[in-house]
C-alpha cells in the first residue's frame, strides 16, 4: 500500500488534509467509505488529503456534517477560509464562518457602507483604490469583491437573520465611486429598510461624544443564544467570545440604538443625500 507521508505544518492544505486524514482513520472508514459519505469522489477525496487538490467551500461544509464538527471552534469551513483568505485580518474568517449561520446580526461602521449592504459597484471602487495605493495586489482585489459575494449570498436562506445595522453619517455622506455608484448604492440602503427582516438607523454627527464606539463594531447571536463580537482597526482584526467582554459591547450597542436617528428619520436622510446628487 502507497501511503504518502504528511506534513502539516508544510503548508495550510497540507494541514488541512491531515486532519482529513486523521479523522477518517478514527473512524476506520476507507477513503471511498468517506468520499461515498462526502459526496466526492475517492480520488478527491486522496487529493486533498495529501495537499495536491485545494478543498472548497462545499467540501468543508460536508465534511463540518460528516465529521460532526460544526459547530466547534475549530470547523473545516474556518480551515477553508484560512486558507483561502489568508490575507484578510486576524479572526476575519472565523467571524465569517459564525456570520453564515447566525440567527442576529448588529453592525455600526464609519466612513463606508457595511459590507453586507454594499452593491458589487461600490465594493469594486473600494477594492481598486486599495490597489491603486498599492495595499493589495490584483489578485487581492478580485478577491475582495468575491468575497464579500459569497458573504451576502449566504445571508439568503429560508429563514434570514434578523440585521439591525447602524451607519455613521459619514457613510452615507462619504462620495465613492461617483455619482452612479453613490446613487445605486443609497438606494440600495432604501432597499434593505424596506425588508422584514431588518433595521437600519443612521448615528448623526450631532450625536457627538454620545457616539458610544469610534471603530467598526459587528455582534453576531448565534441560535444558542450566544454572541460574540467582531471589531478591527486599520491592521488588525479580533474576533470576541468571551461573555465578559462581549456583553458590554452588547449593551453600548443598544444605547447606540437608542440615541441613533429612528429608521423613518434614517431613511429621509438617506434620501436627502440620494436627492442631492445629480
């Protein structure tokens, strides 16, 4: 029998395939035994296992059901999107991987649009202006845009989380991409308010000091009932679970709500900015 030795520290797919490898082998399942159960094929499944093939999206979340680790801390989904994204900021793709199934989901950004509310336009000027700096590369930049599809794509299920969203005014009155893009994208936000799912609320200037976050603030409730919390800064990422730290958050959240515009205030700003580009 031909068995290729593995190295997991040689490289993420590699590290990826031997964990593969070495839950298939505690269960004592063949490699075709665990294709037949994945979906795949033997010689896909052997492919990744020794690192020649890079898994996908729907491989990891097959194998997250197969091997019962999805809901860990540890998935193969968040393997997957180490992999894949590993140019994104620390504990981005795990948030992620939480974002995908979360039953709740508050978010507060300054000077852009969230992401998950973002036109493909205006994520496409964003990410080009990054590359025009030279903070990413091409390759980067496509990514980027794809990315955050797959994002938003997931958001579309039987039954969506519930997205209450709070925009600093600087998001709506921050000029990207022009005209066009600016004025699909404040419709887009039009849109989003009409769902039944979803609140949307803008954080004016005249707030001042009330403001209670200065950075970018994203909670998720999972379907147990937990929440954890997502905030960066220009070069960092932190990912937040500890019930400690992340209730307080929690609770600024909600005074940000109560001292932000109501949604029927928010949408006429949205509109008066709308209106007051050609």
């Amino acid at each position: 029998m031909n068995r290729k030795e593995l190295d997991p520290e040689s490289s993420p797919e590699a590290a990826f395939g031997a964990r593969i490898r070495s839950l298939r082998e505690e269960h004592g399942w063949k490699q075709e035994e665990l294709a037949e159960r994945l979906g795949y094929s033997g010689t896909h499944v052997s492919a990744v296992e020794t690192g020649r093939k890079m898994p996908t999206l729907r491989f990891s979340r097959n194998a997250d059901q197969v091997f019962g680790t999805g809901e860990t801390a540890d998935t193969f989904e968040r393997q997957y999107r180490e992999i894949r994204h590993g140019s994104l900021l620390e504990g981005f793709p795990q948030y992620v991987g939480h974002e995908g199934r979360a039953v709740e989901i508050r978010l507060y950004n300054v000077g852009i649009i969230p992401g998950l509310l973002q036109t493909p336009e205006y994520a496409r000027v964003l990410a080009d202006s990054a590359l025009r700096r030279g903070a990413i590369v091409p390759e980067q930049a496509a990514e980027r845009v794809s990315f955050l599809a797959e994002r938003q794509a997931a958001l579309v299920r039987p039954r969506p989380p519930t997205m209450l969203v709070v925009m600093d005014e600087s998001c709506i009155r921050r000029r990207v991409g022009g005209d066009e893009v600016m004025n699909a994208q404040l419709d887009r936000l039009l849109e989003f308010a009409e769902l039944p799912n979803t609140v949307l609320q803008i954080a004016p200037y005249e707030m001042g000091e009330r403001r209670p976050f200065d950075l970018p603030m994203n909670l998720l409730t999972l379907s147990d009932l937990s929440v954890m919390a997502y905030a960066e800064s220009q070069m960092r990422g932190h990912l937040e679970r500890d019930t400690t730290s992340v209730l307080p958050l929690l609770a600024a959240y909600h005074q940000l709500q109560a001292e932000a515009l109501s949604q029927a205030a928010s949408v006429a700003m949205i509109n008066e900015a709308r209106k007051g580009t050609p």
